[in-house]
C-alpha cells in the first residue's frame, strides 16, 4: 500500500517535470520561430535552410574588421557553431571598424571581447575561441571541426597559410582583403580555384590588382562591406542556394560604388590542382 501511494507521488512529479520540460522546450521552440520568423521567409532560406544553418559550424579567422560583421551576422543567422580565432588584444584604434568589440574591452584578447558579444547577439549559438594565431602545425585539426572557413585575417602569410591548409582539409573558405576604400572577395571551394591562384606569394594579384591590406589606412565600411558578403557566401554555401564567388573574384570600390567580378582561373602548377598541399 504504501509502496502504491509513493509510486501514485512519484508519477504525479514525473508527470509535473514532464509537463514543465515540455512548456519549457515548447517555449524554447517558440522564440526560435520568432527570431528567425523573417528569414525563414526568405525562399532561398526557408524552414530547411534554417535547420542547416542551425547544425552548420564556421570558422572565422581573425576578429578584425572583417571577422567582427561576418561573425556577428552569422550569430544573428542562427548558426549552429562559430569558431573565433585571433591571437591579439583589442586596442582602441581597433575600435572604429572592429564592430564587434567594444569600449572598455582594450587589452583584452579578442576572442573573449567577441565572445561576450556574440553571446550576448545570440546566446544559441555554441562558441569555441582560439586565442591563438593559428599555425601550420595546428590549424588542419581545427579546419576539420567545421564545415567552412571565414578567413579575415590581415597578413599574406596568414592568408596564404589558411588558404594552404583549406585546400589540404578540402575546406570551403571564403577570402576577403580590404584596403583604404577597396575590397575583394572570393571563395574556395574543392576543386576551384584557391586563393595562391588569385594572388601571387608577394602580395601582387596575378590579374595586376593590389591583393594584400597594407598597414595603411581602412574605411570601416570597407571592412564592413567585405565582411557581410563573406558572411553571406559562407550562408550560400550552407543553404545550397545561389553563384558563390567561386572562381570569380569581387572587387568593390565604396568611393565610387563600383562592383564588378573578374574571372579567376587554378594556376598550372598550384597546389590546389593536385590532391593536396604537401
Ligand atoms: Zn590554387
């Protein structure tokens, strides 16, 4: 009898938990819904998009001026996990284009001030810093925890080293530099042609056109301008819809809004045409 009345008490608290789970996850779903409630009606998106954007995982590599807008709108996207990489400290003349930073965070590493951030933007999305510059001996591990790369860095050498090692993994990775009031952007998936094609080891494009930031000055908007659409071919890629930049470069001018696309072809002889980097 008594063991009856304790299980009848037993079943009633299950049943309460049970209940308060499922208003709980309900609830849950519900402000799901809403918060992507616009962009799943975007018909490239839709309720498919949605999910692979939820289990997709991307990888930015530095959180500059243009990892701060790609890495802030893809949080806001909903994706499912976002890699943060980047070995320096905020400092205050990072402030005007590195949106993703705030006043208060100079001296901190970046990928905490970011985190706290994209936390804050959308506190669904699982993050993992790097707060390290990546490197050679490293960075194919880290590549083959997600399904495409943000490469947002501002040295040849970084560029060339995660181009490198994308075309090795087979990681997708969108490619962007900016200078002063100009931008370019392209992305690599297997088979296209990588960035080593486009730009040549001294930083001049083979196309003639200048491909490295230099330490020279950079417009935010710039940066923000390129930063977006690498977010927005990273989206592309994910949800299987439109032209990616693939074997095509973008260059952008905000000065006199001027966009244009010019072809890229693999270079005879680049790494990205055998099986791999060696
Ligand atoms: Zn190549």
């Amino acid at each position: 009898m008594l063991y009856c009345i304790e299980r009848e008490k037993d079943i009633r608290v299950e049943k309460a938990v049970r209940f308060r789970g499922e208003r709980s996850r309900r609830g849950i779903a519900t402000k799901e819904m809403d918060r992507y409630s616009r962009q799943r009606l975007v018909r490239e998106i839709g309720e498919e998009g949605q999910n692979r954007i939820r289990r997709a995982s991307v990888l930015v590599v530095g959180l500059g001026g243009l990892g701060s807008p790609a890495a802030l709108y893809l949080a806001a996207a909903g994706i499912g996990t976002l890699g943060l990489a980047d070995g320096d400290r905020v400092e205050t003349s990072n402030l005007q284009r590195q949106v993703i930073h705030r006043t208060g965070d100079e001296g901190v590493p970046k990928t905490e001030s970011a985190k706290r951030t994209v936390a804050s933007l959308n506190p669904d999305v699982r993050i993992r810093t790097y707060p390290h510059f990546l490197e050679r001996g490293t960075v194919d591990a880290v590549l083959a925890r997600y399904d495409i790369a943000v490469s947002a860095t501002d040295t040849l050498h970084s560029k060339l080293m995660l181009s490198d090692a994308c075309v090795r993994t087979k990681t997708p990775c969108v490619h962007a530099g900016v200078s002063g009031v100009e931008g370019q952007i392209m992305t690599y998936v297997p088979g296209s042609a990588c960035y080593r094609c486009a730009f040549d080891f001294d930083g001049r494009s083979s196309a003639g056109i200048p491909g490295e930031a230099t330490p020279g000055g950079t417009l935010g908007v710039t940066a923000g301008v390129a930063g977006t659409l690498q977010a927005a071919e990273a989206l592309k890629f994910l949800c299987g819809f439109g032209s990616l930049l693939r074997n095509r470069l973008l260059l952008f001018d905000v000065s006199e809004m001027d966009f244009r696309t010019m072809k890229l072809q693999r270079r005879s002889g680049c790494s990205c045409g055998a099986s791999g980097v060696s």
